[in-house]
C-alpha cells in the first residue's frame, strides 16, 4: 500500500519540509507542498491544494498541516471534508520523516506512528543528565 502525502503550512513551510524530505529519502515520490499565504483568495487556496492532491499518485493521502486554527489548517478542514481524508497537525520534521519511513503502511499504523513522533519529538537538553 503507497501513501502519499500533502504538505500544506504557511508560506514557504510545506516547500522547504518537501526539500527536506525530498533530500532524505531519494527517489521520494507521492508527496507535495502547498504553501498558503494568508492573504491570497480562499477559493485560489483550495485551488491550489486541489491541483497538488490530484498530482499524488498513491493508494492512501494523508494532509499534514502545520497548524489547526490558523488560515492553512482552516482551508484544510473544509478540503478534507471533501476528500475523507486524514489530517495530521502540527506538521513537524520528526512527525514527516516518522511517517515517510512507514510510507507503506496502512493507514492504522500510520495514524499510530504519528501519535508515537508527537510523544518522543519533545525533548530538552537535560534530560538524560
């Protein structure tokens, strides 16, 4: 099973973390970016994350946002209610890679990776003194 994987964040966040992943994992493919700008017109916003599903050739979609309550996770909401589809926030490096390493499971044990990265992404320097 391939899951492919929409990145949408302020703007330039879904670009760069697509770079990223991109760099990491190479031959990566299923995975775009959609970079809102607040200002822009929200018809031009579904638009865009429109073109960028379309463009994901995979058995499964997941949206990763950055945040819920801000203008991209707003404009996602009302796209994943269109798609039934899964929408994880906040969108972190830790959270992508995480999933990217279990591009080819199921959507369960995705959604299970993922609560796994929220827990063990946060740490201080001075935890292990």
């Amino acid at each position: 099973m391939k899951t492919g994987f929409l990145l949408v964040a302020h703007k330039p966040l879904a670009s760069s973390f697509n770079s990223v992943a991109k760099e990491i994992f190479a031959g990566l493919e299923a995975v775009g970016a959609v970079d809102i700008d607040s200002d822009e017109d929200r018809q031009l916003q579904q638009e865009q994350l429109e073109r960028a599903w379309n463009a994901i050739d995979a058995d499964q979609k997941v949206v990763l946002v950055d945040v819920f309550g801000a203008t991209p996770g707003n404009v996602v909401c009302a796209f994943a209610k269109e798609k039934n589809c899964e929408c994880i926030a906040p969108l972190s490096l830790p959270l992508l890679m995480k999933l990217l390493c279990y591009r080819n499971q199921p959507l369960k044990v995705l959604l299970e990776k993922a609560s796994e990265a929220a827990q063990i992404a946060t740490r201080t320097t001075n935890e292990n003194n």
